[in-house]
C-alpha cells in the first residue's frame, strides 16, 4: 500500500450514482464519511407490508372466536352509552328544574311584627226563652185573645176555654204562631199559642273535647254572621257538661250573648273565634317561605354570596296558616326566597344542582 501524499491541489467532491458527498477544506484524512441515503415512502411500505399481512392473518383467524366477544361487546357497549345518556339527561332535566324553580320564587324579608292563633267553632243562633201555652182541661175554645206577630208581656191572657180557664202568656215575647180556632176542642197538654222572645238571642257554639279545656267562662270571642256579613263582640256565658256525640268526638255547648238586632234570626249559621296563642315583638315569614325535609325539620332558602341557593335550618313557633313565627336561625332584615304561591309551606323541596346545603 502505498503512502498517501499531498499535492497542495484541494479535495474536490466527488459525485457518485444515487450518492453526493461533500468534504470540508484542508485534507481528505479530517473528513466525515458520506450520510445515508434517505429512506422513501416505497421502502417504508416495503418494509411494513409483511407485518401487516401478518396481523391479517392472525385477525382472520381469530374472527370467528371473536365473533361472539365482539357482539357481547357491542352490547355492553350500547347498554353503557345508554346510561350516560340517561344520566346526562336527568343531571340535565334536574339542572333546569333547578334553574326554573329559582327563577320562580320571589325575595322575602324576615320582619318583626304581632301574630294570633285563635280556635275557631261553628255554631247556631237560638233563642233563649220560648213558650208554647197549652190546655190543662178537656174543653172547647170559646175565644183568642191575641194574633200571629203579636208583642205579649208575661201574664197577658191568650185565650178562654169553655170551662171558665184563660190561658195567659208565660213569658214576654211575641206571638209566633197559633195553634187553634175559636170553636176547637183541645184535650189536656194540646198545643194553642207558641211564643218566642226575640229580643234575648245568643249563640251555641259546638266545642269538641279536644279543645273545652281551652274555652272557659269570660273568655272573649268574635261571632262572624255570614248571612249578614257583620261581626260582634261577646264572652262566654256558659258551657255545657253534657255532651253531644257526632261520628267518633264528642261536643259541648258554649252560650255567647247576642246584641238585639231585629235582621238576626234563629238558626243562622255563626263562625266562632277565640284566641289560643300570641306572640308579640317577634320574627315574622310567610308560611310559603318555609320547607320540611323528610324528617320534618323546618328550614328556608336563601341565595349565598356566590349566587347559589342554599338550604338554611330554622326554629319555628306559632302559625295562623299563612304567617309563621321564626324564633331562631335567621335574623330581622334577612332575606330568604319563597314560591310564588302561598299555602304551599308545608311543601318539601330536595336540594339539586346549585342548590347547597349550610
């Protein structure tokens, strides 16, 4: 092998087929080997085509064992896509439930005011003297002292008999009806003047048993006479210890005082009030303000800071149906939402989305 010798003449590049290389300046013994030619996309596809008829062949022989898994498979996969749907669509339906009940309620504040709780009874207008003379003899009526509509004082005569009798008014009131003619004959206790006093009225209210402890002598009541649309004043002047029983409960009778009014009439019905509880000074919501979870504990909503509703638990007193007392968890001035409508407090309403519990 002969030695290599240097002309001074630089390395010039040589081109080969397929092959270009180029030398840097100073001598052919520093210089890098040519780089490898670039690999095209036939030789890539070259290379992988056996691999791929390989799997080809794998999968085509696994197909018909596979043929099952993959249909148990789809099935799987249907029942799961089936879930999310279902799921997407009640966290959907349950969003916009949540979205339109708080856009339904309004703003309410607590405020501080008085609030009563009355028992309330019904009850009849009945007179309390009435009378009705009757005969004592066999006889014949020979005259009649008086007329339908008549005003009588007790001891007035009514009528004679034939045997010598005048039958006399036993109280004062009027004459309401007459029961015989001049001529009759009557036997003995045979109705002949009915008189009722108009101008004593009172009222018999009827009292369950659950409730006459409640009620005792004196206690105040107001007396609402629908037919007439007016409303009195009175208190209890009596109250029965015999009962009267209708279905499973037994009532009482409670006597009020009526004012003379010649519009009111025996029979009309009269709705009774009585108080049972008051609060003064206290915190006050409407009764539509308030829920009851499923163990019956009290709470209201309010809107948090952040814009989310949140479930508030309460403490509550008295109620009259549409007004209720809240004797802790919330403050005067506090602001808590309530439904549109009233007479839905007792309603339970379930946190949701955007619905936090505190």
């Amino acid at each position: 092998m002969l030695p290599c010798r240097y002309s001074g003449e630089p390395i010039k590049s040589t081109q080969q087929a397929g092959v270009q290389g180029d030398h840097p300046p100073g001598g052919g013994l520093g210089a890098e080997p040519p780089a490898s030619p670039p690999i095209n996309t036939f030789q890539k596809n070259l290379v992988l085509f056996p691999i791929i008829l390989y799997h080809i062949h794998r999968n085509t022989q696994n197909l018909g064992r596979n043929a099952l898994l993959k249909k148990k498979s789809r099935r799987w996969i249907v029942i799961l896509l089936i879930l999310i749907a279902l799921g997407a669509g009640a966290f959907y339906v349950s969003g916009l439930g949540a979205r339109r009940m708080e856009a339904s309620l309004r703003r309410v504040p607590v405020r501080r005011g008085d609030l009563s709780t009355y028992y309330t009874f019904s009850g009849n207008v009945t007179v309390r003297d009435s009378a009705t003379a009757a005969s004592k003899v066999h006889a014949t009526v020979r005259e009649i002292y008086v007329r339908q509509d008549d005003q009588v004082e007790k001891g007035d005569p009514l009528v004679r008999l034939s045997n010598g009798d005048t039958i006399r008014a036993e109280i004062a009131g009027e004459v309401t009806l007459l029961h015989v003619s001049a001529g009759d004959s009557v036997s003995i206790g045979a109705p002949m003047v009915s008189i009722v006093n108009f101008d004593d009225l009172c009222v018999i209210a009827k009292v369950d048993e659950y409730d006459v402890s409640a009620v005792q002598v004196g206690k105040e009541a107001t007396m609402t006479i629908a037919a007439l649309s007016e409303t009195y004043e009175a208190r209890v002047e009596h109250i029965s210890k015999e009962a009267q029983t209708a279905g499973d409960v037994s009532f009482y009778d409670a006597k009020l005082p009526l004012p003379r009014d010649e519009r009111i009439l025996p029979g009309m019905k009269v709705d009774v009030r009585m108080l049972s509880q008051r609060a003064e000074d206290t915190l006050l919501l409407p009764m539509d303000a308030v829920r009851f979870d499923p163990q019956n504990n009290p709470y209201v909503t309010i809107q948090g800071p952040d814009g989310e509703m949140e479930r508030v638990p309460i403490s509550v007193g008295i109620q009259d149906g549409t007004t209720v007392q809240i004797i802790a968890g919330l403050s005067e001035g506090d602001v808590v939402l309530a439904t549109g409508s009233s007479g839905a407090g007792n309603m339970m309403m379930m946190p949701g989305p955007g619905f936090r519990v505190r």
